[in-house]
C-alpha cells in the first residue's frame, strides 16, 4: 500500500472558478487526486466558529 499526494481544492475557491476548473488546474500542476471541499451546512468546526465558512444565524 502507497500513499499518494493530493490537493486540497481551497487552493482555487473562487466565486468565479467551477470545481472542473479546479480539477483541471491540479491536473496541469501534476496531481492525481483532489480532495473536494464540500460543505454540508453542519459542520463541528463551523459551529465552534474556527472553520473558513462560518453558519450564521
């Protein structure tokens, strides 16, 4: 078993930029695998106020 590298997605979030932009950037810079940054709206970190996407209420 090998551990292979990959790029978290926040390196290109941007309001103007789609996900298969994203994956598109992370294939020219040589990466293989993306991890996709998904919010689901109820997320621990969030809540406690440390996370870069904060719920507000």
């Amino acid at each position: 078993m090998s551990i292979e590298v990959g790029v978290n997605m926040e390196f290109i979030r941007s309001q103007d930029k789609s996900f298969a932009a994203g994956v598109e950037v992370a294939a020219r810079l040589g990466y293989k695998y993306v991890e996709p940054m998904v919010h689901n709206g109820r997320e621990l970190l969030s809540e406690a106020g440390y996370f870069h996407s904060l719920i507000r209420r």
